[in-house]
C-alpha cells in the first residue's frame, strides 16, 4: 500500500509522546498537515520538531481536549487556516496517573476524570469537526481505544475499561450517522505497549515473572510498539478504508 495524504489536514490528540506521536510523525511523513495538541507543552514542542524533520506542515496547540470551549477554538483555527478538517485522531486518554483500586473507595471526581479524557474529549472534537466534514462529503474519524474496553483492565481502573468501551460504542454510533456524508469513524484498541511514563511504570510493576506472562499470552510472543498502532491509523485514513466504518480491530499480536 502507498499511504499518500498529500493536502490533507489531520487534528491528532494526544501527541506529546508515545502513539499520538508515533501517529503524528507517519502521517506528516506521509504528507499530511498535522496539527498536534496536548496539554503537554515541552513533549508536544518535541513531537513538532521532529515533524517538521521530516519536512511536514506541523502545528502544536496546547488544548484541554475536556474543554468544549477549547476544542471549538482549536477547529475554528485549523478550518480558517485549511479550510476543512479531513482526518480526525482522537488519541488523547489514559489513566490520569491513577492505580487500581478497589470499587468502593473510587470517588466521583477519579471516574469522571477519566471519562471526561477518554470519552468526552473525542465527542466533542468529533462533533466540532463533523460540519465541515458533513460539508465536504468527506471525512475520517479514528478513534484509539483499547484492549480494556474488549475484556477488562490490566491497570484494575474501573472507570478506565468503562470508558474505554464506551469509546468503542461511540464508534459504532458515530460510523451509523455520519456514513451518509461519506464520513468514515473507525477504531483501534492497543494491546499493552511500552509508551509512555505510564506504561513503563505499569511494566516495572509486574516483574519479570509477570512480564514474561504477558509476553506468552501474545500470539506473536512479543509486545508491539507505537508505530505499529499508527499503521492502523494510516490504513483508517487512507482510501484504502473508504468501506469501512463503525469498526474497531484490535492491534495487539493476537489474543
């Protein structure tokens, strides 16, 4: 397959480090405009350098994704400077540095975190970019979820795998009503990738012992890498996908 998004404009969340980044550098590498966002300023700065390395368009924004207000700002930038949002990566989640614990000691400010990061943010930038992908008859919406929300959490966060798969189900919702338009919404679970702070943490925390069970319960008999989560990307993107829409497939070395 020869990935060519020449022209295209791509909002990519979550691009400060570990998939968003990996997301962010193949689809510049591949042509595209990207505008990166995080609310991480210092790894977002180093994800558009290294965009831009590759001789990309690249534009970071420091945006709260939590935030309608913010996310409305972000595409009314991004449309007056390209005139249409063309591809949609709503990468931004994650476990907001909490641990697992038990049920009831969870409160309601820890689970509405969670949710507002890895469910709210993509409602609502897929809703500030649909008009115009509505207008363009055009449109690609890829949502990263996880392995959580198929089975259950490795982390224990309740309201991770909740969230999770409720982003799965708004893939499912979104493809239904958008397909009209020629707007495509597809989605990629992960299986458990060393990316970020986080996730290192998490793999430290297992030991070898438990390091190597998790290795063994993959089919491939090895973990994954961020790039390989943005070939997913690339391939919903792409035209290659233009018949696919509601679909999640899990990008984890076989389960």
């Amino acid at each position: 397959m020869n990935f060519d998004f020449t022209g295209k404009t791509a909002i990519i969340t979550g691009a400060a480090h570990g998939f968003g980044r990996a997301i962010s550098m193949a689809l510049a590498e591949h042509g595209a405009h990207v505008w990166i966002v995080d609310v991480v300023k210092d790894e977002l700065e180093e994800t558009d350098q290294l965009c831009e390395e590759l001789g990309a368009r690249s534009e970071a924004r420091v945006v709260d994704i939590t935030k309608p207000g913010q996310v409305n700002a972000l595409v009314t930038e991004v449309t007056r400077s390209s005139s249409q949002v063309d591809i949609l990566v709503n990468n931004a989640g994650g476990v907001l540095g909490q641990v697992g614990r038990p049920l009831e000691t969870v409160t309601p400010e820890q689970w509405n975190a969670i949710f507002a990061v890895n469910v709210s943010g993509a409602f609502y930038l897929s809703q500030a970019v649909a008009p115009g992908m509505k207008t363009a008859k055009a449109g690609r919406i890829i949502n990263i979820s996880s392995g959580a929300g198929l089975t259950i959490s490795l982390t224990g966060i309740q309201a991770y795998a909740a969230s999770k798969a409720a982003l799965i189900s708004l893939t499912r919702q979104l493809g239904h009503e958008l397909g009209p338009w020629g707007i495509t919404v597809n989605c990629i679970a992960p299986g458990f990738v060393r990316s970020n702070a986080n996730t290192e943490r998490q793999w430290e925390s297992y030991g070898e012992e438990g390091q190597k069970a998790l290795v063994e319960g993959i089919a491939l008999k090895k973990l994954g890498t961020p790039e390989d989560i943005a070939y997913g990307v690339m391939f919903f993107a792409s035209e290659y996908a233009g018949w696919i829409t509601g679909q999640t497939i899990a990008i984890d070395g076989g389960k």
